[in-house]
C-alpha cells in the first residue's frame, strides 16, 4: 500500500513536517528581523521604556505599583542626554519633560486614546519628580561629552559615565 507523506495521522491530507519546519524557521526568522529593526530604531533607553509605558496602558501596572527597575528604566531614558551643562534642578526637569514627550509620541502608535491618558500621567509625574531630579543632579551627571581638541560637534551628549 503506497504512503503519502503529505497525510497526518488519521488520514488526512496536510503538509510534512519537513514543510512546516521550513515555514516555522521562516515566520521566525521574519518576527526575529523585525523585532531587530524596532530595536535598531529605538533610541538609547527607549526599548525599557516603552515596555513600562506598555505594562501601563495593558494596566499591569500603575504609577504606585510600578516596579522598581521599570521606574529606574524610566529615569534612565528621561536622563539621557543630561550633563553637567543642562542647568541645575530646571534645567533638568525641562530636558525630562521634553523626552517624556517623545517617548509619548513613540508609545502612542502602540495604544489607544484612553490608555494615552494613563501614560501621560505617569510620564509627567515621574519627570518632575523632585526626588528623581535631585539624585540625577547630585550623582549621575558627567562632564559635556566633547571629541577631539575640545570641540563640540554638536551630538547628542551621553549619560555614560566619564573616566576621570
């Protein structure tokens, strides 16, 4: 009695298993290439705050029951780019203002308008935190990234550490 290997068990007609891996390695590989090219998109921080801005709007979390590392994810995406040029405890709070409103307008695209709400909330609260400001100023701010013989090219300045 000749076999079809295209049969599943029980007798009916459906692809061989040797398909369904060549297709189940391509729809990976087709999700892997796109969660690289979201990623490579994403600005430095921006992925970890995304993801907390996301357990937000699902309501997995709110601004008092957010963990921890998402609150820190967080404060290190506002704080990129700050130095010790920004200016003081103001200046910090309108550099934190204004990427929480980037970061609003990249979460935007994955949420709907109630949920728009819920993360600008928290976003506004958690970038005028006073607390949150103050340990940026007093510990995590280096010196103006400069290249070169001292000139600023005009990049973007890192929250990297600086060696002294």
């Amino acid at each position: 009695m000749p076999t079809d290997i295209s049969t599943t068990p029980g007798g009916k007609p459906g692809k061989s298993s040797e398909t369904k891996s060549k297709e189940s390695k391509s729809g990976t590989q087709k999700k892997t290439q796109i969660i690289m090219e979201f990623l490579g998109g994403c600005t430095p921080y921006e992925a970890d705050a995304l993801r907390a801005m996301l357990s937000i709007a699902t309501g997995k979390s709110t601004l008092e029951t957010m963990p921890q590392y998402e609150r820190s994810a967080l404060n290190r995406y506002l704080n990129f780019g700050c130095d010790k040029e920004t200016g003081g405890v103001d200046g910090i709070r309108a550099h934190r203002q204004m990427r929480a409103l980037g970061l609003i307008k990249s979460v935007s695209q994955y949420v709907g308008k109630e949920e728009i709400i819920d993360i600008t909330t928290v976003l506004l609260t958690v970038s005028s935190d006073r607390q949150d400001i103050q340990t940026v100023l007093n510990n995590n701010l280096p010196k103006l990234q400069t290249l070169g013989c001292g000139a600023n090219v005009g990049n973007a300045p890192s929250n990297a550490p600086v060696p002294k």
